[in-house]
C-alpha cells in the first residue's frame, strides 16, 4: 500500500485507475504512434490502439487576389525566441494583385504572440488611414483567425487597448479573414524578418 492525498492506494488498484483514464481519453486519438515494436508493446500493455499518421498530400497553394474594390493584406510576425526580439511585417495588394503598402515593424522584445496581435492591429490602423473601407485579411496563425472569429478581447493588458480599437475598427468596415497557408505568406514573412534585422520601424 502506498499513501496518497491522506489514502493508502495499492498498486493494483493505481494501476486500474490509469488504465481507465487513458481509455476514456483514447477517442480522442490525440498524436499518433510509430511502427516499432517498442512502441507496440507499451500501448498492447496499455490497451491502447495504434494511431498511424496520415500519408501526406501534396497539391498546389498560391495566393488569390480579393474582389474587386477590396485590399487584401497578407500579415506575419517574427520571433527570435520568448522575450526576444519580435517584428511584424504585412502587404496590401489590390485586385489585380499591385502592392498598395507595405509594412515592417519592429517591436522590440516580447512574446510571438504579442507580435502576431500587433500585424493585426498595424494592418487595421494602416487600412484607415488609407481610407480603404474593404479589408480581406489573411494569417498563417490559426490563433489570430479564432480571436477575430469571435471578436475576443481579452488579450495580454498590454495590447488590450490597441486591440480592442482594432476590433472596433473592424467592425465598422467590410471586413473578412481567413486562414492561409505559410508557403503562400512568403511576402509578409521577409517583411516580419526585415523588421527584426533593421530594428526599426518601416513603411
């Protein structure tokens, strides 16, 4: 017997315990499992069936001008690591896909995240004072897409106010979003990069 939290726990009964926690976590099929047989023999010990990964697809990815009268802006953030330096950079392109801006800033150190918050608010702000009222943006970051889809505030205090604007601002345009690719993020990635390497802030 062996004491826990005030109780003592026999192995055996330890042991049911977790068997029946991994099997009521198993539909989640969370990661997957490789073909060797060290691996086999732990999940056949586990009651655990394998989770092969997928073969991969290959297929064609290029970017797509927005519609007539709306400015896309392909956005990106850049990180050296936590609390090191971080930039972001984005482009504007019309319809017929000619560059109308461009941006590359460098915010000096912090967060990846609090980068990729601040390609969102700089492409909002720059679309305002453009006068452009029909903004399609686009984000490798699945996490960027999400905050926008439900319009949630509650970022890091530090940007909570120029967030919140940029929300605001959102709102009272035409505004879409949508998830993209990172091959096809080429353009706005070199521009996040630049900002890192030049450590100040472009246009």
């Amino acid at each position: 017997m062996v004491p826990f939290e005030g109780a003592s726990v026999s192995p055996t009964a330890a042991c049911a315990f977790i068997l029946s926690h991994i099997k009521s976590f198993k539909i989640f099929k969370l990661g997957y499992s490789y073909n060797s047989a060290f691996e086999i023999r732990i999940l056949n010990k586990l009651y655990v069936r394998q989770n092969f990964p997928r073969s991969p697809k290959i297929f064609l990815v290029y970017w797509i001008p927005p519609p007539s009268g709306w400015v896309k802006v392909n956005i990106d953030s850049s990180a050296k690591g936590a609390l090191d330096p971080i930039a972001c950079g984005g482009i504007f392109r019309n319809a017929r896909g000619f560059v109308c801006d461009c941006f590359s800033v460098f915010l000096g150190n912090g967060f990846a995240f609090e980068a990729e918050l601040w390609a969102v608010i700089n492409a909002i702000s720059i679309t305002f004072e453009n006068g452009w009222h029909k903004l399609w943006l686009e984000s490798d970051s699945s996490l960027i897409i999400c905050l926008l889809s439900f319009k949630f505030l509650q970022v890091s205090w530090k940007l909570r106010n120029e967030w919140s604007r940029a929300v605001s601002l959102s709102i009272r345009m035409d505004f879409h979003f949508s998830h993209v690719y990172r091959e096809i993020n080429g353009c706005a990635d070199k521009l996040a990069n630049l900002g890192i390497i030049n450590c100040n802030r472009m246009w």
